[in-house]
C-alpha cells in the first residue's frame, strides 16, 4: 500500500494529521451510552450536547480560510493538532449537559480549524507532487476514526472510567501530533492562476451556477452531495453505538463494535477510493453508493432484529460512503477561482457542518419517532440526494486523473 512505498515524509506526516483529526472525537463515540448513562440524558438531551460540536466547528472553518491568508497550513496544522488532541478529556470533566456541549463545542472549534487547514495542506502538496493522494489521506483520518473507536470499545469491555480512558488517548495523540509537526509539507508561496474555463470544461461535475453556487462560490451539486453524504456518516459515527447497544439489545460492547466496524470499512474504501472513482468515474460512485446505503439500512435495520446484523449495517454503509467527500473535496478546489484555502473550506463547512449537526437532527427525531425510524428516514432522504444530484454528473473516462 501506499504508506509503505517509501513516500515522502511530508505525506507520511500529512496522514498522521488526518489520524490524529480522526481518533479524537471517535474516541468519544462509542462512550457516549457511557456518559448518557451517567448524566442520565435523554435522546434529546443528547443531541442538544452534539449541537456544541457544529457551534463551536462551522464559525472555525470558514473563519480559518481568512486566517490561512496570513498563516501557514503547516503552523495551524501543528498548533490545532497539538490543542485538539490535549482537550479531548474535557469531555469528561463535564458535571451536565451544558458543560459537556460547552466541551464539545471548544473541540468542534479547533476541530473546524485543523480540517481546513490539513485538507489545504494536503491538496497544494498533492497539486505539487502531482499525484493523488487525497483520498488515502482521508483513509489516515478514518483509521484514526477507526482506532479512536476500537479504543472505546476496548475501555468499555475493561471498565476503565471515560476520564482514564480520554487521558490516555490524548497523551498518545499528543507525541503523534508532536512527531508529525517536524515533517509537515511547508506551503507553496505562489501558485498559477487557474483557468476556470478550462477546469469547467474537465471537470466530471458539470457546470451548476446557480444563486446558492455563486454565493459559496462552489456548485451547487457538490454541496448537495457534501451534505448527504456526510449527514449520514456524522449520523452512523455518533448514533451507531447507541442504536445497537439499546435499541437493537446487543449491549455495549457490540454497540462500540458498530462503530469499529464503519470505521474499518471507511478506512479501506477510503484508502482505495482514487483508485476506485478513477475505474468507475464520480457518477457511478456516487449512485452505487446511495443504492447501498438505502438498502443497507431500509433492509438491514427495518427487516432483522439482530444486533450484528445491525453492525453489519454499518460496515456496508461504512464502504460506500467513504470515497465521497475526498472526491467532492478535489473536485471543489479544481473548479475554483478563490483558491484552495477558500474552496476547502466551503466545502468542509457545508459537509462538516451536515456531519455535526446531523447527530443533533437525529436526537430531535428520535424523541418523536424512534433511533430506528430517525436512521432510516435520514439515510432515505440522503440516498435520493445523492441519486439526484449524481445526475448532473457525466463520468470519467477510466483514464481520467481524480
């Protein structure tokens, strides 16, 4: 694989990031029963403690790309690394449901602040060294989500309290994110203008400028797209473990297994996914993924009662949603006239805004419909967005370059 084909430093550093960005607040996921347990929260409550996450994150990533004018990726990288990994036990301190979205809240904040700042990084090295490497770098920050999961589910089975649980992963997280911080790439100072007309006419997403486009100054499409596909990833990362521990009975071992599971298939799509959009072009991807996805979780969660059944679920969904929003990430930067710091951060701040926010949107629903019910209404919706706006795609000839 790629990260053991002699790869530069600066890319070997630039995944460490992504892992780091991934691990922290999946760390959290599957505590979450945990933690609501404790605080004795209801569905709703719990979702009111999540909104912090997007409050504190979407003002973060679009305020990053005006800081991004005068700082380096490199220096932001370094620094919310550092602070994300060393707040994560916050969380654990918290004595109530607004302590604990005030703590969700700081780390959505700098959270918000290292997804610009690495995906900017990351793509003007990538733009440099004139290979692909997006996508595997999204595959960095899904094993990250990955190991932050197995991690929970670890310190769930052996009874270690959230707040030792937390202070170890940060403590591991904080020598990473110190070790990366010698190697990143440093930022190019000048780069060529970019040809819109021709990026247009390339590019696999056909040209949508629509008032909501020109306003972010990305198409409308890719933010459709961003929107669905990681409203139902945010849905599965913070939802999952108490899906299946709860409603589907299976405890909460199988419950943070859930979200290993999704992690896992993420992290394999996710590693191959320029591989894969380059065999079968963006449209092909994007309307197979939706048909797995509304299938997955139509059948799987309303037609089987068994909890790994559910878990199973997750790891089909988990594959067909990971080589998205890389895809959508390029495709933005190519396309756009502002430059990559802007573009990156519109797109991230409509997706990422979807993925925090979503879990909120599901407590809301759960209260009146159910965790089940909310899950397949969610994934449903999402599904034909993303059929939808995969219209409006023509696809890539099998030699095209992602």
């Amino acid at each position: 694989m790629w990260f053991f084909s002699g790869i530069r430093r600066s890319s070997a550093a630039l995944w460490v990031v992504f892992f780091v960005n991934g691990a922290v607040l999946a760390s959290w996921a599957p505590r979450i029963p945990q933690v609501t347990s404790e605080l004795h929260l209801s569905d709703g409550q719990v979702g009111y403690a999540l909104l912090g996450v997007a409050v504190g994150s979407v003002p973060a990533l679009l305020g990053t790309a005006r800081l991004l004018r005068t700082v380096s990726a490199r220096s932001v990288c370094t620094i919310t690394s550092i602070a994300f990994s060393g707040a994560l036990p916050l969380i654990a301190c918290a004595p109530n449901v607004w302590a604990l979205g005030g703590a969700l809240a700081v780390l959505g904040a700098v959270s918000g602040c290292l997804d610009v700042a690495m995906n900017t990084a990351a793509i003007d090295y990538q733009d440099r060294i004139g290979a692909s490497i997006l996508s595997r770098l999204h595959g960095g920050y899904s094993l990250g989500v990955l190991a932050g999961a197995a991690s929970g589910a670890l310190a769930s089975i052996l009874e270690v309290t959230v707040l030792e649980h937390f202070v170890a992963v940060s403590a591991c997280l904080l020598v990473l994110a110190f070790a990366a911080s010698c190697f990143l790439p440093t930022s190019a100072r000048h780069r060529a203008p970019i040809d819109h007309d021709a990026v247009t006419r390339d590019s696999p997403i056909v040209s949508s400028h629509s008032r909501f486009g020109r306003v972010l100054a990305i198409p409308a499409t890719i933010g459709v797209m961003a929107v669905a596909a990681l409203l139902i990833e945010g849905m599965i990362t913070d939802w999952s473990a108490l899906l299946v521990s709860r409603d589907f009975g299976g405890g909460t071992a199988v419950g943070a297994a859930a979200v290993v599971v999704f992690s896992t298939a993420m992290f394999f799509s996710r590693s191959f996914g320029d591989l894969i959009v380059d065999r079968l072009g963006a449209a092909v991807t994007l309307r197979c993924a939706a048909a797995v996805v509304s299938a997955a979780v139509l059948l799987g969660l309303l037609l089987q009662p068994e909890p790994w059944g559910a878990v199973a679920v997750m790891g089909c969904a988990g594959i067909a949603l990971g080589p998205l929003f890389p895809l959508l990430i390029t495709e933005a930067s190519r396309r756009s006239r502002v430059g990559a710091a802007v573009s990156t951060a519109r797109v991230s701040a409509i997706g990422y805004g979807a993925y925090l926010g979503g879990p909120p949107l599901v407590g809301f629903l759960a209260e009146r419909i159910g965790l089940v019910g909310a899950f397949v209404l969610i994934a449903g919706i999402c599904s034909i967005a993303l059929v939808a706006a995969s219209i409006s795609l023509r696809d890539r000839s099998r030699s095209a370059t992602p």
